[in-house]
C-alpha cells in the first residue's frame, strides 16, 4: 500500500518540499527561491543563540536587500510554550512565511508555527545533524517529554554546505547516525506490518533503507571539514525525509531505536544528541533483530560517531534503564521490543553489543 495517513490512519496528501537547494554559498540563494515562491514580503527569520550570527543575520539582510519586512527572532527551545509565543509574535506581526534558519530545535519551532498559521515555511538548516530539516515531523520537548507531531513539510530546504562543513563535526557524525538508524526503523515497520497489519509502504520503506546502506558503504568518505562529506549526509537526510513524507508517518526513519534514544532523553542527567543516541540504539536494536549488529557500529565508528555508552556521554545504568523503558514510549508502533526487555536481557544486548563493558 503506497497511499499516506496520518497518525489516526486517515488518507492525506503527500507533501514534499518544492525547492532543494544544496551547494556551497547558496545562503545567497534565498531570496531567489523566495522570489520564486512568490514569497514576496513579511517574513519571520527563527533563528537560534549561535546560529543567529551564523546564518539568521545574512537571510535577514538578504530578503531586506530585496525590500522585504523581514522580523527576528531567537528561539532557545522546542516546547510548545515557545511554539505559541512564536505564533502570537507572528500574528501581531502580519508574518505572511516563516523561515528556520538553524538546528533541530530552531526548524522544529519554526516548522510547527507556520503549520498552525497555515503559512509557509522555509528550512536553512545550520547543521546536518538529524532528517527533520527537511520532513513533514516536528519534535516538540515538554520537560523530559518528547512528541511527534505531524506538520507541514518545508517548502523549500535550502543547505548551505559551507556552513554546514564549519558546524562542529559531532552534528555531522549524528546526522549520519540518524541515517543509519533507518535499518532498524524498517525492520521494525516490517515485523509491525507482518504481526499487526499497520500501513507499510514499499516505497517509504526501500527508499528510507536504500540511503542508509548508501550511507554506510561510504562511511570512509565521511570526514570533518568536508564539502562533499556534507553533501552526501544532506543529500541522505533529504532521502529519508521523502521517505515519512511518503509514509505520512515517521515509520521509515524511526522504530526501536528511536523509542531507546527517546528513553534516554527522558532519564538520561545529560542526553546526548539525537543522531548519536539512535546510532547507538541502532546498534543494539540490530542485535535484537539478530542481524548484522557489527556492521552499524564498524559504520559508526568509521564516521566517527559514538557506539558506546562512554562515547554518549551517558552512565551505564542509564542505558540499561532506557533499554527496559524504551517499549513503553510509544506504545502503539509496535516494534522489535514488543513487550519489554527484562533488566538481565538488557545487560545481555548491552554487553554483547560492547555498549558497555
Ligand atoms: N522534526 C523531526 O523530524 C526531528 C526533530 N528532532 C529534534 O531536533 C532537536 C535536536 O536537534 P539537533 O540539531 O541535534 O540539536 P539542537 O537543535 O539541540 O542543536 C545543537 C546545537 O548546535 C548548534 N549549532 C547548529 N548549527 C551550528 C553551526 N553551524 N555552528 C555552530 N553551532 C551550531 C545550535 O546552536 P543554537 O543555540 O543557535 O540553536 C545548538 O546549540 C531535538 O529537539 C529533537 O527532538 C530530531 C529528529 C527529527
Ligand atoms: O527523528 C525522527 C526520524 O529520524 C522522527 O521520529 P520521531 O517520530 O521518533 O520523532
Ligand atoms: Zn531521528
């Protein structure tokens, strides 16, 4: 079945982005593609702390240059508190597009407010660090709590790889961990599809698994400081997004190992990012699976991403917690975990795995 529903299971559109703009220097291309978009006036720049001066700045000068009105804001979280002073400050302000012009947290906001306003929104991620710069997904965090919701794709996503080859290489390394965690998450919405009959797509499915293999028989090419390294990740993360945009669902991208790293962020003193905590659970999820569990962290560790506990950043006991946790954080996608890991089986996959020693 290749049509796409929503989170109750109803039929809706597909929605992809209409421009992708990938290259070095294509910041300057924003106006363009605004133009181009008929996005011609009142635009709302969201932009983060450290990635205002990085990018926010230059888009607003740009759109200003061309005789936009063009606002700025800083976001500084995801939660939906600041999802509504976003939206309010957009009203009083006669926002007519919203562009994200940074990380995770900062597109997520900016995505999700454009989709209440039923405007369009524009993405210029900083950093290559997780798919949602470009899917139809916002993540939104409420103290330790994470949903998913479903909104609007990006109408354009528009990756300046210069600026995202400066960013730390630790967000790269997670981008790619969120690439690869694609393995499990299709394995998963296999059994799902097999045990209980969910919606699977065949499409969603090969495109979302065909980039993580991709990813990882280049995981050598992978480096810091990289044009070209960037380009492939962006270019995978892009590949993915389609994929939940085809599903209608996150389905493709996120499975077991998605459910461990929301785990984590929910126990865990000091969570580590995204990619890197779903490269990590991957790892493990594989190993349930009884599959090539080596291969996800021989592929990590060349890209120099974390594999162990101790390259989180993460204590042990937090690992084994979230392990025994992570089949109650979305109870309804059914997955590799079905009912739960006992604490003595945790250990076992967590040791097997070199997760911990
Ligand atoms: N919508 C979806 O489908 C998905 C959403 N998510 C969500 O995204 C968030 C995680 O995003 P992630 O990007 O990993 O982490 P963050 O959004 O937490 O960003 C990490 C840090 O990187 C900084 N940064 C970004 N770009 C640069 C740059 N070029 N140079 C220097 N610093 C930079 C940010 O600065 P600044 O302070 O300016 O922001 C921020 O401090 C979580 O909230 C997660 O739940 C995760 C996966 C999928
Ligand atoms: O992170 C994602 C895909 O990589 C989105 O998945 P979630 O639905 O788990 O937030
Ligand atoms: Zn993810």
């Amino acid at each position: 079945m290749d049509v796409t529903h929503d989170m109750n299971g109803q039929k809706k559109w597909m929605q992809l982005p209409r421009n992708v703009v990938i290259g070095n220097g294509v910041i300057n291309e924003v106006r363009d593609v605004c133009t181009d978009l008929k996005l011609i006036d009142n635009a709302l720049v969201v932009t983060g702390k450290s990635t205002k001066g990085i990018a926010g700045e230059i888009v607003q000068d740009s759109l200003q240059d061309v005789g936009q009105n063009v606002e700025l804001v800083i976001s500084e979280s995801a939660s939906m508190k600041e999802v509504e002073r976003i939206r309010k400050h957009a009203i009083e302000s006669g926002t007519k597009y919203f562009l994200g012009v940074g990380s995770g947290k900062t597109i997520d906001v900016a995505k999700l407010a454009a989709t209440e306003l039923e405007v369009p929104f524009i993405s210029v991620p900083t950093a290559a660090s997780h798919d949602g710069i470009v899917s139809s997904r916002a993540s939104i965090k409420d103290g330790k709590t994470t949903t998913s919701i479903q909104a609007n794709a990006p109408m354009a996503v528009i990756a300046d790889t210069e600026i995202i080859a400066n960013a730390p290489y630790r967000l790269l390394a997670a981008g790619c961990g969120d690439i690869i965690s694609n393995c499990t998450a299709v394995l998963d919405w296999q059994l799902a599809s097999r045990l209980q009959n969910v919606p699977f797509s065949e499409y969603a499915a090969a495109l979302a698994s065909m980039t993580a293999q991709i990813l990882m028989d280049s995981a050598d090419s992978i480096k810091p400081e990289l044009e070209s390294s960037v380009r492939m990740v962006v270019k995978a993360l892009v590949s993915s997004g389609v994929a939940m945009s085809i599903a209608g669902s996150s389905r493709p991208a996120s499975g077991s190992e998605h459910m461990f790293s929301h785990a984590l962020d929910r126990i865990a003193d000091e969570p580590a990012l995204h990619g890197e905590q779903c490269g990590v659970g991957t790892i493990l999820m594989m190993y349930l699976h009884g599959g090539d569990w080596k291969r996800i962290s021989d592929a990590l560790k060349l890209i120099g991403a974390p594999t162990t506990a101790k390259e989180l950043g993460i204590e042990d006991k937090y690992i084994l917690e979230a392990l025994v946790l992570s089949h109650t954080i979305r109870p309804e996608r059914y997955t590799i975990l079905g009912t739960g890991l006992t604490p003595d089986a945790a250990e076992i996959v967590a040791r097997k795995t070199k997760v911990i020693s």
